[in-house]
C-alpha cells in the first residue's frame, strides 16, 4: 500500500475491496461515508498537513479504478497524461488504454470537492467550504482538457463539427465524471445537482455522484459525522462504473489507435 493511503480508514477499505471482491460501489457505501467521517474529525481538529488533505482525492481515485477494473477485467492508466492540441500534455485522472502511447478510448476526472472548517480555514464558516464552491473551479478546468483531448484524436481529419453538442458526446475519448461530494445543506445540493446535470447534457457521457452530509449542522462533532445522501437516477457511482466498464470492454476489441512520436513529450524533457 503506498504512502498516500497510509490514512487507516482509507487503507482498511482498500484491502477490504481487494480481500472481499467487492464489486459495486454500493457494496461499501457505508463504509466510505465513515472513512470520510473519520478523516474530516482530524481535519477539523489540525491533525493533518495541506498535503495530506490530498490523500482524500488519491484515495478515491484508486478506489474507483478498482471497481472499473474488476468490473472490465482491464487496467486503466491512473494519473496519466496524454499530448492534447493546446496544452503538451493533458493530466487525466483514468485513463484506457493505459498505454500512453495510443489515444484515450475513454477518459475520467475522480475528484472530491467540500470541506469541513479546520484551522487554515479561518474565514469559512461553521459548516466549512461548499462543494458548490469546489466544483465550479473542476469543471471549468475538465471543459478545457476534454475539448483538448477529443480536437487532438480527429486532428488531420475532416469531419465537419456540425452540433457541437453531439460532436462533444460522440468524439473520442469519451469522457465520465465521479464526484464525491460533502454537501453542507440543501442549497448545495441543489447546486451541485444542477452543475452536474448541465455537465451530464453537454461534456459528459455519464456523471456518478457520492453525495453525503453532515447528521447535525449544531455540533462541531455532527458537522463531521456524516450520512450517504441518494444521488439522482442514473448519477449514482455504480450507473456510471457499469457506463465505463462496457466502454472499456467494447474498446478491448478494437485496434488502438497510436499516438505520433512527434506528439510525444519526453518526460526528461524541459523548456529551453
């Protein structure tokens, strides 16, 4: 187990995935909301570095790519990059093929978003930082990398864009978010779900949400206790696993498609 899952709830859940063959996200559900809850309780008291609030997003990351992979019976390349059309590299979160050499089939953002007041947050208020808040500055940035990534797989063809819209949904890679989300009241909520439901209908080929909430907003304790909160139909974390496993299944029978050497970036190399 690496160094960024050294966090005892989050390593226990990990091996329990492995050790128990969970299959779905709902199998551990429960288990992920207290994992959740037992990290923020040291956040909120100053027990953990801005680097190891980091391991929050590692560790989700892993835990999807798991259930993809057993899901798919295939490897998805974790933190990867691939040669867009602005930007030299584009950092994805999944990835497949994992070969970094062949154009992404697919392509996924795993992120956490929400915080609870801890003491670097001085200004925020009791409840903590929406995740409202979180998920603008996310999806603004996945925006630029999915249009980046799908302009870089038709670069040199000639198929007219028509719709943009069916032009986004329809051009490789296709793209799929899963978000976990501390919700601090019902108005984030409703932001969040109408964030990603305008995400879902434009840049996405599917959205999977793990939404949960503190038990009591009166108390520092049920601030970071929390409870699973139900995503929308077809945004659940498991909808979106099965969207991604077929995906990846169907791609495993096509040839890959190679990315030109000269669009390569050597991973030594640096500006001059």
């Amino acid at each position: 187990m690496t160094q960024a899952f050294s966090f005892g709830p989050f390593q226990d859940l990990l091996l329990h995935v492995e050790s128990h063959g969970v299959e779905t996200f709902a199998e551990i559900e429960d288990r992920f909301v207290a994992a959740m809850s037992a990290f923020d309780q040291k956040l909120a008291v100053g027990e953990l570095t801005s680097g190891q609030n980091q391991n929050k997003g590692l560790f989700f990351n892993e835990l999807i790519a798991r259930l993809i992979e057993r899901c798919a019976g295939l490897g998805v390349a974790q933190r990867g990059k691939r040669p867009g059309i602005l930007l030299p590299t584009v950092d994805v979160d999944l990835c497949y093929p994992a070969d970094p050499l062949t154009r992404p089939v697919m392509i996924a953002e795993v992120k956490m978003a929400g915080t609870p007041k801890h003491p670097r947050s001085p200004q925020a208020g009791p409840m903590g930082r929406q995740a409202s808040a979180d998920v603008d500055k996310r999806i603004r940035e996945i925006a630029l990398n999915v249009i980046d990534l799908k302009l870089a797989d038709v670069q040199g063809g000639t198929t007219s864009i028509g719709d943009i819209t069916s032009w986004i949904q329809e051009t490789r890679p296709r793209f799929f978010a899963l978000f976990g989300l501390r919700i601090i009241d019902a108005n984030d909520l409703r932001k969040v779900l109408g964030r990603f439901q305008y995400l879902a209908n434009s840049y996405a080929n599917g959205v999977g949400l793990a939404l949960y909430q503190p038990v009591d907003p009166t108390t520092p304790e049920g601030r970071v206790t929390y409870a699973p909160v139900a995503p929308p139909g077809g945004m659940s974390i498991d909808d979106t696993v099965k969207r991604i496993c077929r995906l990846v299944k169907a791609a495993s029978e096509q040839p890959a498609k190679p990315i030109s050497s000269d669009d390569v970036t050597p991973p030594s190399a640096s500006p001059s």
